[in-house]
C-alpha cells in the first residue's frame, strides 16, 4: 500500500511539474504574442502617419500646380497685351523669322 503511494505521489509530481511546464510555455507564448501585437499596431501607426503626411504632401503639391498655372495664365495674359500696345512681339512671329 505504502508503495501504491509512492507511486501515485510520484505521478501527481510529475504531472504537476509537466503542468507548469505547459504554463510557462502558454505564458511565454502569451508574452510574445503581445509583443508582436504592439509591434504590429506601431507599425500601423507609422503608416498611418506616413499616409496622413503623403497626403498634406500631395494637397500641397496641387497648390504648387494650381500658382504655377495661375502664373502662366497671366503671363500670356499680359503678353498678349504687350503685343496689342506692340511692346513684344508673339512668340509665333518670333518662331516663323
């Protein structure tokens, strides 16, 4: 009886030990799944902040287009009344000389 004991004692050991073994490693694996889910939500934040400055970029590179074609837009403008005072000649007369 006294080594039916034992031998129950030993396997209730073992088990115990086999189950913070299993523990640890849920932990452990608990541990670096949060890890990676703080480096995934960094990471979204990046891009995040990335697509936001892309697109003040992108607004900002349209104001750009949008002066430059204003600008272009009253230089022919003030050419054309330059030629009708016969200041400047057209850049087609120019062209056929």
């Amino acid at each position: 009886m006294i080594e039916n004991l034992k031998e129950v004692n030993v396997s209730v050991a073992s088990a115990a030990e086999e189950q913070n073994a299993a523990t640890f490693e849920i932990s452990r694996a608990a541990q670096e799944a949060a890890k990676g889910s703080q480096e995934v939500n960094q990471s979204i934040g990046h891009v995040s902040q990335a697509a936001a400055e892309g697109a003040k970029n992108a607004h900002s590179l349209k104001g750009v287009a949008d002066s430059i074609k204003a600008v272009n837009d009253k230089t022919n403008e003030i050419n054309k009344f330059l030629e009708t005072l016969g200041w400047v000649e057209s850049a087609q007369k120019k062209m056929s000389h």
